[in-house]
C-alpha cells in the first residue's frame, strides 16, 4: 500500500508521527510537505496530495492541518475526491465502510496524537462494503459530473 501525506504549518508535527507510524506498518509513504512551521496555505498541500490519489500514484491520501476543516473542504472539491475528517475512531471505520473515503483529515489542534493514530489505524483496517452503498457513491459521482 502507498500513501500520500501532506499539512500546512499547524498539522506538521502530526503529519511525522503519522508518517512513522505508517512506516512501522510496512506502508510506503510518499511526502507532499510542508516540513517546517513556517506558514504556509493548506489548499497547495490537500492539491498536491488529491492530484496523487486521482492519478492513482498511491492508494489514498491523508492531508492535517489545524482543524482538519481547510483541508477536507479543500480536498472535496477535487473530483473523485471522498475526503472524510475524522475526530473519533467509529467515524473513521465507518467513513471506509460506507463512504469509501479516500483521504483520511485530521486537525493535530483537535485530536491528540494517540487518538489520530487509532483513527488512523481504524481507516486503513476497514473495508468497503459496497451494496447499498454503491448507489450512494454513484449519485455523488453523477453530482460531480452534472458539473463539467
Ligand atoms: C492555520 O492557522 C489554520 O487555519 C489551518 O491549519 C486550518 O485549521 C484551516 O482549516
């Protein structure tokens, strides 16, 4: 599995624990920044990380910033894009299970970092269950291109 990971400046100390933990579970990460605490704007960053997954570079995307809200706003806006910001662990299984979601937010000023690491975790271990599902995830596609 590959994943794409970026934050601005107050998701940063997050986004490296993360990464780390991803790589204790053998997953390969590829880094879109910002490194530094240096402020920075969340949309070149949830860009950068949406642009991965629709080319289909990695497999999903996590994208931090202080809230989590810039970022998923952001990253909904991209087509294809079923970004879900997560505060609690049922969520984030639950965003897998029936929404399909293929980026994952955090806000690092919302939840500490072993709860961002069990709603990690929670994400990546829950499968999509398809079924009645699917018609839901067809209609946001159809709004989607209702708008080209
Ligand atoms: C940056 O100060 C902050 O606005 C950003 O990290 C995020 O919370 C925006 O949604």
């Amino acid at each position: 599995m590959k994943i794409a990971i970026g934050a601005d400046h107050g998701g940063v100390d997050l986004k490296a624990l993360i990464t780390d933990h991803l790589k204790e579970r053998g997953i390969e990460v590829v880094n879109y920044g910002t490194d530094s605490s240096e402020s920075v704007d969340y949309p070149d960053f949830a860009h950068a990380v949406t642009h991965a997954v629709q080319e289909e570079r990695v497999d999903y995307g996590i994208l931090i910033c202080g809230t989590g809200i810039g970022m998923s706003i952001t990253a909904n806006k991209e087509k294809g894009i079923r970004a879900a910001l997560c505060g609690d662990v049922f969520s984030a299984q639950a965003t897998k299970a029936h929404n399909n979601a293929n980026v994952l937010c955090l806000g690092a000023r919302v939840v500490g970092p072993g709860l961002a690491l069990m709603i990690v975790d929670a994400w990546l271990d829950a499968d999509y269950e398809g079924g009645r599902h699917q018609k839901r995830l067809d209609k946001i596609a159809a709004i989607e291109n209702a708008q080209d």
